[in-house]
C-alpha cells in the first residue's frame, strides 16, 4: 500500500473521532504540513471530506455513501432486517445485530428503542468478545481450540461487578451457551444495561451471526428479560431458515 494512501486513511481516521483544522492535524502527523494539506485537497476535492463553518474538515458525503452500499451488500443484514424490525415493533427494545468480522465481531445493524432510555451503540462498533451477548453466541459455535486461542488472547477489563475477568472463566460460560442456546450479559460491560442473544445460522448450520435484546436494569428486571427469550428465538431462527437453515426438528422426521 503506498504512502500517501496510508496517510490518507489515517486523516479519515482521526476526523472520523472529531472535525480538525489543517494546523491541529499537521501537528500530529509525521510529515510536512505541506504533505497533510495536499493529502486534504485532493480528499475535499472527490467529497471524502468537507469543511465546515469553523473551518474544520470533516467526513464528507462520499464515505457516508460507500458506507451505505457496504452495508447493503451484506447479505445477512439484508436478510434479517425485516425479523429484527419486526422485534424491536413488537416489544419495543432495543435490538442488535452482529456478525463476526476476522478476528472481531461487529455490530452491523441497530434498531432504537420505542422507550425514552436508550442504549448508547451504533452500527460499526465492536462488540467486547467476554461480555456482549452477542460475541458469546459467536464464540460459542467455534471449535474449542479456536476458542482457547481466542480466550486467552483477551485483555480482560473489569468493566462491572459481573465481568468475566479470566479465560477459564470465558470458556466456562462458552460451554454453557453452547449447550442452552442462547447468551446473556448481565450488566458485565455496563452496569445499568444487560442483553440476550441468540445465533443466526445459515444452510450448514454454522453460526453466522446474532441479535440482541438490550434493555436498561431500570426498564426491565432480569428475569422479566429472560421472558423475552422465546420471542427472540423465534425471531433469529426465522431469519435463520431465510439463509437456508433447516432445524434439527425438520432434519429427525
């Protein structure tokens, strides 16, 4: 990859944190302003950038369009997009969906909640691999020694009273969503907030993804969440036979 593209891309990268001024962005760059002024013409010039009334750069209208069509080329997304509105009308919650991504698994679509509280997520982000739901019901369809890599890997950060905070304990609670089906988060990465999930298979039965309920502890106690497995079941199981899926119930008669 050539120099000035990795330069340029790293300027996408700090703008995409916050809009910039020429001087506040040449002062941490490694090159001559000159260099880092060329490099934002010529990204203004095909509308990956513009600048605003202060004039700072910012993102501009081309990245938000080649963000559009990346997502629609998604095929999971596309297929499941009409069950999670669907959940998100029928309970009203926040819901989530997240795919796994080389060694990350990201969010890749987000339904708000109908409730005045909601989470603070977007489509893009990442989900913690040993507190989000969704990462659980990922990791846990993985061969085990994929999961001990992965496992151990991890930088565990003490996030609530609930945080898984070791390998052993990761893989401990791989096993058990393997075997129940389904995930939880109970407040481990935010305190106020806890999720469950379940897998999106496709025709070979591998997991390909997943989707959440998110709900604040203050809206929603526990084990009035856990109510809302079955609806999520019957929601990722139908987005799950729209990519060719067939249940093991079909598979024994």
């Amino acid at each position: 990859m050539s120099q000035s593209l990795v330069r340029a891309l790293e300027l996408l990268a700090k703008l995409a944190e916050q809009p910039a001024t020429l001087d506040e962005l040449a002062s941490t760059s490694d090159v001559h302003k000159t260099t880092v002024m060329r490099l934002l013409h010529s990204l203004e010039a095909e509308h990956f950038l513009v600048r605003n009334a202060a004039g700072q750069f910012q993102l501009g209208r081309k990245l938000f369009e080649l963000s559009s069509r990346a997502l629609e080329q998604r095929d999971l997304r596309a297929v499941a997009r009409p069950h999670l509105i669907r959940l998100n009308d029928a309970t009203g919650h926040t819901v989530h969906l997240a795919q796994l991504e080389g060694a990350e698994v990201v969010y890749i679509d987000k339904f708000e909640s109908h409730h005045p509280v909601r989470m603070y997520s977007r489509i893009g982000l990442t989900a913690s691999l040993y507190s989000a739901a969704v990462a659980k019901v990922i990791l846990a369809d993985m061969p085990r020694t994929r999961q001990e890599q992965i496992a151990v890997g991890l930088d565990y950060v003490k996030m609530t009273e609930t945080t898984l905070t070791s390998p052993e304990a990761l893989l401990a609670e791989l096993v058990a969503v393997r075997e129940q089906g389904w995930a939880h988060d109970k407040s481990e990465h935010e305190s106020f907030v806890h999720c469950i999930a379940a897998p999106i298979r496709d025709a070979s039965s591998r997991v390909v993804g997943a989707a959440s309920f998110s709900v604040p502890v203050v809206m929603l106690g526990y084990e009035d969440l856990l109510k809302l497995l079955p609806v999520l079941i019957q929601g990722t199981e139908a987005i799950s036979k729209d990519l060719g899926w067939v249940s093991n119930e079909r598979n024994t008669r």
